[in-house]
C-alpha cells in the first residue's frame, strides 16, 4: 500500500512539472503572426540574456503560464503589452519598428 501511494506520488509530480514550466530547455511555442509569418518563442533565448521566467509571467504578470492563455496582437505589443512591454527600443529593440519585424516573425 505505502509503495503504491509513493508511486502515485512521484507520477503526480512528473507530471505536473510540464505545466510547472512554460518553455522547459530545449523546447519552444509558436504563435500564429498574421501575414509577417509565425512568431516562435525560445525561452532560452531570454534566458541567456538574464531573464527569468518570473520576470514576465510573475511580476509583472505580462503573461499568462499556459499556452494560448493571452490572445496577442501587434496593436497590444506596440501599446506596451506584453512583449512590448520590453521590446519597447530601451530595454530591447523595439517589436514595432518595421526593421525589427523578421527578429520574432519567420514565413
């Protein structure tokens, strides 16, 4: 009975370490990107630039930790949402400057 209960134990928590993770290494998340091409999410990317997951899914809490969770445009971004929010010229290259559109949009 114990080793049946530990076993239930150990499944449970393999399994919600997927959700636990929004872009776990080595895995990314697409988006539909209108007309410019899809946009493809590496969260390794920004983490090899510092970031932690926290600093947009936590506080401030910019998105959502599920998939599909936030319904994302160009006009959110470029009013300083979500990935605006950075991407904004200061802190990083700014989404909205039409030089800057094949960094995150990929036909």
């Amino acid at each position: 009975m114990k080793f049946a209960w530990l076993v239930a134990m150990v499944m449970a928590m393999i399994f919600s370490m997927g959700s636990a993770f929004a872009v776990p290494p080595g895995k990314t998340v697409e988006f539909a990107g209108g007309d410019k091409g899809k946009v493809t999410f590496d969260g390794k990317v920004h983490a090899d630039k510092g970031l932690k997951c926290g600093e947009c899914h936590t506080n401030p809490k910019l998105f959502a930790m599920k998939k599909g969770g936030d319904k994302i445009a160009m006009a959110d971004i470029n009013a300083g949402k979500f990935c605006g929010a950075c991407h904004d010229g200061k802190k990083a290259f700014k989404a909205g400057d039409e030089a800057n559109c094949g960094k995150c949009h990929k036909k």
